[in-house]
C-alpha cells in the first residue's frame, strides 16, 4: 500500500516538476485574479477561499499540463532510442501524435540526413579500401618489374651486349610509369581533398586548341593517324583554367591517339548559345555499353592487359572528370565497338 501511495507521489511531484516552466504563466494569471476578486468582493473570508480555489484548480492544471508534457516527451524519447538502435529502415515508420505532426517531420529529416551521412561515410570507407589496394596493385607491378631486370642484370646479364641496354632500357620505362603514377595519385589526392588550386580566366580557344595539337602531333604521326583540328570563330573566348584544362585535353587526346589503331582524331569546338562544346573524337577501338559508366572511375580500365600494353596509370579519366567538374561542367562520353568514341564538355562563354 505505501509503495502505490509513494508511486503516486512520485507521479504527482514528477508531473508537476516537468510543469515549472509554466509556473510564472500561472502565478501572474493566479494575482490577476486575485486583485480583480479583491477588488470586487469585499467579504474577506470568500475572498480567501476564492484564493484557495485558485491556487488549487492551478496545481491540477499544472499536473495534466506535465501529465501530457511528460506523454509526450516519453514519445520523443522512444522514437530516438529506436533510431539510435536502427529499428527504422525508411522515415515513414517514424509516426508521432497529432499534436507532435511538426516535430515528426523535423525527425524524419533528420533521420534520412543521418543515415544518407552513414552510407555516404560506408561508401568513403569502401572507396579508400579499394584505393589502397589499387594503388599497392598498380606500384608492385613496376617495382616488381625495375627489380627483376636488376637483379637479372647484377647476376651478370650487365655484360652481355644482347640483353643489358635491352633490360635497361624496360627498367627505364617502368620508372618513367611509376613517375607518372604518383604524379597522378599526387593530382587525386589534392583533387579529392579540395587542394586543388583553380585560376579562371578567359582564353582564345582557338589559339589555345591549335597550339595543343600541334603538341601532340608527333605522337599520332608515330601511328600514322591523322590528328586534325577544325578551327572555330577566331573571337572566340571560353572561361576557364587553362593549365588544368591541358590536362584533361591531353589525356583525352593522347588516348584517342592510343586506342585508335588507323583513321584520325578530331578536335574541334561547337559554338553554343552560352558554352563552348569542346569535343575528342577518335575511330578507334571504341567502348562497350557496360563499361562505360565505369570508364571515370580509379583504376578502372575496359581492356586490363591492353591498358598496360599501351601505358597509363589508371587514373587519367578520374583526373579528368573531377577538373572539368570543378570547372562547373560534366564530362559526356559516347561510343560504339569498332566506331570510336566521342569525349565531350562544355565551358562558359
């Protein structure tokens, strides 16, 4: 019997303290009164028992106000614990009281915000295995290769005139592909991490495009393809950096060149409204549907052994796709087996 009657008390004093934040509400309302019944009633004694009144229809307003206040924060309370327990698998079991509609909605975005950030932060986690276990991949092949030819050449193969400029000369290029691949890890890096340094300015298309090609021009004349430039309006000024820009146009250019075994490699520029489309258009080899979504990825190359055959690090397109993103563009691919591919992106007049 005591233990109900200390629950009771316990449930009283608890309803009313979760009330106290509405005492000076009730305490002002409680003198109003009280002045006003002063003020017109005169008998003192129904006066008092008026106050008494007051002050005890007050204690029981206050106790259903912290009853409800008390219900209600007990709701709030569940619904996070079972967030925090993952017992939601969407937003829409999330239901609260009518009274509480509002603060449901604040929960659900919540909810959905926290656990996008949890999956963006699983993604990341995945992303940076398997970074690392590309790169460790892609540096043992050349290091693996530098050592073997070596070794070979220590264990007296350095004086044989047959093989040692030979084996020199593959050690040499395996160092020139390791250069390059932490060039580019270097590039991801300071890419990914926002360190990357942008400096926007306009440039003469036109002259810039024509110089680019003219650089690369021995390099398709090596393969006997014709590598040409269809010049546009000579007035012609885009927005953008143009050292980063290189970047993306020679590695794009350079694998046209690659990948195409005979034909050409066009440049060239579609005058737009309010972008220029520049545009990489190559008959090579072409790409496959299904790998073509997965072409801008790290390390990800469609013919593995081809890939090695002709050089790259891998991480050429990925470079690419970031830079042009950071220039407020998007990189378009299109493609067909045995009909080239199409690399295109668009830069504000």
């Amino acid at each position: 019997m005591l233990d109900i009657v200390l629950k009771a008390l316990n449930k009283i004093k608890s309803n009313l303290s979760s009330a106290r934040i509405f005492i000076a509400e009730f305490i002002s309302m409680d003198l109003a009164l009280f002045f006003l019944f002063w003020f017109y009633l005169k008998d003192l004694s129904l006066l008092f028992i008026l106050i008494i009144l007051i002050i005890f229809l007050s204690l029981v307003l206050l106790y259903f106000i912290g009853c409800k206040r008390n219900s209600e924060l007990e709701e709030i309370k569940g619904i996070i614990n079972n967030i925090r327990k993952n017992k939601f698998s969407n937003s829409n079991e999330i239901k609260l009281s009518k009274n509480l509609s509002g603060l449901q909605e604040d929960i659900k975005k919540m909810f959905e915000k926290t656990k996008s950030d949890i999956e963006y932060l699983q993604r990341l986690e995945r992303i940076r295995t398997e970074f690392l276990a590309n790169v460790s991949h892609e540096l043992r092949t050349p290091i693996f290769a530098i050592q073997g030819y070596i070794e070979t050449l220590l264990n007296g193969a350095i004086n044989d005139k047959n093989v040692n400029l030979n084996f020199l000369e593959k050690a040499n290029n395996h160092t020139l592909n390791l250069n390059n691949l932490l060039n580019d890890l270097i590039d991801i890096s300071m890419i990914e991490s926002g360190e990357m340094k942008m400096s926007f300015r306009y440039f003469n298309i036109n002259e810039y495009l024509r110089s680019l090609v003219q650089e690369l021009m021995p390099m398709a004349e090596e393969k006997n393809i014709r590598l040409i430039y269809h010049p546009v309006n000579d007035r012609l000024q885009l927005f953008g950096d143009k050292n980063k820009l290189k970047q993306v146009l020679v590695n794009l250019i350079q694998n046209a060149i690659k990948y195409t075994e005979q034909g050409q490699v066009e440049v060239f520029v579609e005058d737009e409204p309010k972008f220029g489309k520049i545009i990489v258009k190559d008959s090579g080899l072409g790409i496959a549907e299904d790998d073509l979504s997965r072409i801008f990825e790290r390390f990800y190359r469609v013919d593995k052994a081809r890939s090695r055959a002709v050089g790259g690090t891998g991480l050429g397109l990925a470079i690419v796709k970031h830079i042009i993103e950071a220039h407020g563009s998007k990189i378009e691919v299109s493609s067909k087996i045995d009909a080239g591919s199409e690399f295109s992106f668009r830069l504000k007049k």
